[in-house]
C-alpha cells in the first residue's frame, strides 16, 4: 500500500489517536503525541498541512516498530 501524499500532521495525530496515542503538550509547530502504557512511548508530528513523504515514512517506521508490527500493517490499519 502507498502512502498517501496530502497528510496534514493534525490529520496522522488523529489517525494515531485510533492506536491511543494522546495529544500531550505542542511547541510552535511540533505535536507531541504520548502513549501512556509501559513503557511510556512519545513520537513527535509537525504541525504542516502537507506532511513530506519521507517524514511521514520515518514517522510510520518508528510507530510500526514501537507496536512490533511491520510498516505494511500499519499503514494498512490507519489508512484503510
């Protein structure tokens, strides 16, 4: 499956809130998303309305692996 090309961050921080990640605290342009079970893990978004495509791959690759799924499986289970 291919990434999508026209992601917002505000839009991936509210696909990510479907994993239970939260909204903890943004910086200028920076959302700082928490999931709060052990271990506590924290991913950072921008805040751009068009997100690069290599951002949002880099993003992915850090979620999947904190979740111990392959990037594939992700993708598949937020933009589905």
């Amino acid at each position: 499956m291919k990434l999508p090309r026209d992601i917002s961050g505000p839009a991936l921080c509210k696909l990510l809130g479907t994993l239970g990640y939260v909204i903890t605290r943004q910086t200028g342009s920076h959302i700082r998303l928490s999931k709060r079970e052990n271990p506590q893990y924290h991913i950072t978004i921008l805040n751009h309305p068009d997100l690069k495509i290599g951002t949002l791959n880099n993003i992915l690759i850090d979620v999947a692996e904190h979740h111990k799924i392959m990037k594939e499986e992700l993708i598949g289970q937020l933009f589905h």
